[in-house]
C-alpha cells in the first residue's frame, strides 16, 4: 500500500472509531427519562429568578472576595517565602505545604465548625463568612507559589538595572520586579481564578442561609423540593457562562500583555 | 580618608587590593586600579579575565571579597555608606540593555529619577527628554522597548542612565549584544559623552574605540591587570607576552 492511501485508511478507521461510539451512546441513553429529569421545562422555569439574583450572584461574589483575599495573602507569602530572614521563609513553606496538602473541603469544615469551637470565635458573616475565610487561606498558598514562580522568572538584569539606577529594594520589586511577575503568571492566575470559581461550591458543607447560597447549595436544595434533576443542569450552564467569557478576556488581556514583554 | 559625600577633588573611582572569589573560582586576584575625574579609561582582556567582574565591584552589584573600592572618596564597602544614593551618581549600562519591558521610553527614563531622586514629574520628564534628544531618540518616548532595534534600545539605556546627573558612567561591554551595523550609533553616543568630559570606564572589544576615544587602556587577564598606559602605547606596542598574544587575535 502507498504511504498516502495507508494515511487515508488511517484517518479513516480514526472517523468510524468516534461515530461508532457517538452512535452507541446516543442509542444506549434513554431519552424520555433524561428529559423529564435533567431538562424539565417547568422545574426549570420555577428556578427562576432567584438561580441568577441569588445563587449565580453569590457565586461571583464569593469568588471575588476569595480571589482578591488569596492574592494579597499569596503576595504576601511569596514575599516572605523570598525573605533573607529564614523563619519567615520556614513560616512561609511551612504554611504552603500545609494548605496545599489539605482538601479545600476539609479546612472550610475546619473554619466554619473547629476553629469556632476551639477559640470560642465567632467568624464574621456566620457559616458563610468562615467558609471564605477558608477558601482565602487555601488559594493563598497555591497563588503563592505562583507569584514566586513568576518573580524568579524575571531576569536578573531587571533588578540589577533598578538597583544600580539607586532604586531601593522596596521599590525595585512594586515597580520593576511584580509588574512584569504578573505578566508572566497571568495564565496560571486564570486557572487558579476558575479552580476557586468552582471551589465555592464547597461552602455547602459550612451551611448557609437561603439568601447566602451559592449555585450548587441552590441546585442541591431544589433537586430535593421539586424531586428532579434539572436545577443541577441548570447550575451546570451558569458555570460554563461564568468561566468560558472568563478565559476568553484573559487570553485577550496576555495578547495585549505580549506588547509589554 | 573615607567620608561619607563626595569628594571632587579624589579619583573619581580608586580600587585597593580588590580580590573577588565566586566559590572556590578566584576571579579577582588583588587589583589596583583607578579612574581619575574626566578620565576615559578602557578595559580590554579576553572573556573571563574578571574586567565585568571589576566594573560590577564599584557599584557593589557584585559584593567584593576583600579590599576597597572608593567612589569619589567614599568607602563603597563600608556597612554604614548609603549605596543607593551612591549609586544614583555612577550611571551603568549593561551589555543586555535590560530596558524595563513593561514601561515605555519616557518611563524608564523618569522612573528612577522620581523613586530614588525624589524628583517631580515634570522635573523628571523635562530631563528626560534632554537626555532621549542627546541620543537621537526624541521621537521614540511613547515606544515600548521592544519595538525598538538593539542600537536603539541601548542608547535609550545610555538615555535612562544619564538622566540620574550621574557623576560618572560605567559600560559593561555595551555594543557585545548588538548587531553589527548597530554598534556604531552607540558608540558615537558613547564619543559626545567622552567629548563632554564624562569620566566613564569602558568594558569593552572595541579597539578602535579604545584607541580613538580612551585616556587610558588596562589590559587584564586572569584576575590581574597585566598592562596599561597611553592607547597607542598598550595596543600599538604592547609590552607583555599575553597582551600581544590577546592583541593579535583581536586586531
């Protein structure tokens, strides 16, 4: 056989492979009952409004607050991780390994019911602010590790130049070193931004107020009342709106970045 | 001997016994070595003879192992000496530019002369416009560094360095990185500056340079200087075995 007619046949087997898998699928599932339990129009309808002005809304929120909470923390461990004085960088590493090492699921069980227990604390915003306060100091150490990454990776002839200009060591790093460190992380930033997006959805577990739940508290909840799958389809869709324009803006701003480099 | 201002009337740059170690590697092997004011003093050797090494010991990028480097008078290596404000007085210009990316032009230029000079911006631009006008780049001030060629990028670095009033100016093998055709717009930058009586120390392969435009050339080689004295003396009739042998591979 010619070397072209055994590519063809190749990427023909490769064709019949995906439709005949498609196929067995589509033949396999049940299509009344995926209807009436994953895309019923009225259990859709009565999700309605609240899914947007309360859970969606609480979504974005709380990732925002844990987003904006985890980088000035993270900012903040790099530095000190990148400390001359050792036990900062051994607090530093120690807290890292620590919260990296845990299941996020764990430390806002930890934060919303031990911690109050143990010091007698009262955390502000109930369950749902001690849940945030979790996942800020759980994305704090994974961005950390990013923001020193990036601030390595900026040449060393950077802060030479600042330096030998008479720039001290404070403001080389806020003028010269974390503007182009930024840069650098802002794709590693994103999935961190879309890893904590979905990472709200463990706040369920501190429980929260019907006005305080976040997408999947409400789906959860509405699959029980209506005995019927479709809030979770519908969550599931809110999600992809909230992070595919999400990815998109940033893969945008790194284009405009590229200039800059 | 040592004071903490400046003092015109010393060498603008005296070094004493300087030796530098990276490890167990000793690179400077006790080097004296000056630079008077308004002196244009060129270093030549080959690769690894330790004359970057010396260059990045009087600003203190590199941290010398033992001996003293005195800029104006004032004891560089002294704990108690303010190195940033000293070093707003010697200008550098490396042989990578390292031109801040994410600025403009006229932000390089004036970054450093608000945060370390304390300058005000209008100050700060007004010089630095001077500056970018006295390197043939008036109109590049809203570009980004890397829509700029190498010469250009170099002579915005000479620019950004200049607009500090440096007392003096130290060039690290400034044309190394560029392309061939570009070495010459930043030399003649380098030529007005030397015409102006800008003490300047020169790290450098350029020999023309160093004959045309130096005061003094030293020749080092293996962490020493071998040889130094008038240009035309040093590369036209050099005394020492390994200056020739460095000299006829070069010219």
């Amino acid at each position: 056989m010619k070397p072209s007619a055994r590519r063809r046949l190749f990427r023909g087997v490769l064709y019949a492979v995906f439709v005949i898998v498609l196929a067995a699928v589509l033949f396999a599932a049940d299509w009344e009952a995926i209807q009436t339990n994953f895309f019923n129009p009225e259990v859709a309808a009565a999700t309605f409004p609240d899914v947007i002005v309360v859970a969606a809304k609480n979504t974005i929120i709380y990732t925002a607050i844990a987003f904006v909470g985890g980088l000035v923390l993270g900012l903040i461990l790099a530095l000190m991780k990148l400390s001359p004085v050792a036990p900062y960088r051994w607090v530093a590493t120690a807290y890292v390994e620590l919260f990296r090492g845990l299941p996020a699921l764990l430390v806002i069980f930890g934060f919303a019911f031990a911690v109050p227990i143990a010091f007698d604390w009262r955390p502000p915003g109930g369950s749902a602010g001690a849940g945030l306060i979790a996942l800020i100091i759980v994305s704090g150490a994974y961005i950390a590790e990013t923001l020193r990454a990036g601030i390595e990776a900026v040449p060393a002839g950077q802060r030479e130049a600042a330096r030998s200009l008479g720039m001290n060591p404070s403001w080389t790093m806020v003028s010269v070193v974390l503007p182009q460190a930024f840069r650098i992380v802002t794709p590693p930033l994103t999935n961190e931004l879309v890893i904590l997006i979905k990472d709200t959805s463990l706040l369920f577990i501190a429980g929260m107020a019907l006005n305080e739940r976040e997408l999947t508290t409400f789906a959860r909840d509405s699959v029980s009342q209506s005995a019927n799958a479709t809030p979770l389809v519908i969550a599931a869709l809110m999600y992809l709106i909230i992070t595919l324009p999400l990815t998109q803006l940033v893969a945008r701003l790194e284009r405009h970045n590229k200039r800059g480099r | 001997m040592a004071t903490n201002s400046p003092q015109k009337d010393r060498p603008a740059i005296e070094v004493r016994d300087l030796c530098k170690n990276f490890g167990d590697n000793e690179v400077l092997k006790g080097i004296d070595f000056h630079v008077d004011q308004g002196e244009v003093v060129c270093v030549i050797g080959p690769s690894g003879s330790g004359k970057s090494t010396l260059l990045r010991c009087v600003n203190r990028l590199e941290e010398p192992t033992s001996g003293t480097v005195l800029v104006e008078g004032v004891d560089i290596t002294d704990p108690e000496t303010d190195l940033d404000k000293i070093r707003t007085r010697i200008g550098m210009v490396f042989q990578q530019f390292n031109l801040f990316p994410h600025l403009s032009v006229l932000r390089n230029l004036t970054l450093a002369q608000q945060r370390a000079k304390r300058r005000p911006k209008a100050e700060a631009v007004e010089i630095a416009r001077k500056n970018l006008a006295k390197v043939g780049l008036a109109n590049r001030e809203d570009a980004y560094p890397s829509q700029l060629s190498g010469g250009q990028q170099q002579r915005v670095a000479i620019a950004r360095a200049l607009s500090m009033n440096p007392d003096m100016m130290l060039f690290d093998e400034p044309t190394s990185a560029l392309d061939p055709e570009l070495v010459g717009d930043v030399l003649g930058v380098m030529r007005q500056l030397a015409d102006e009586g800008m003490t300047m120390m020169v790290v450098t392969h350029e020999m023309g340079f160093a004959r045309e435009v130096g005061d003094r050339v030293v020749f080092m080689d293996g962490g020493v200087v071998v040889e130094q004295g008038d240009p035309k003396e040093v590369l036209g009739n050099p005394q020492h075995a390994r200056t020739q042998a460095f000299l006829s591979k070069v010219l």
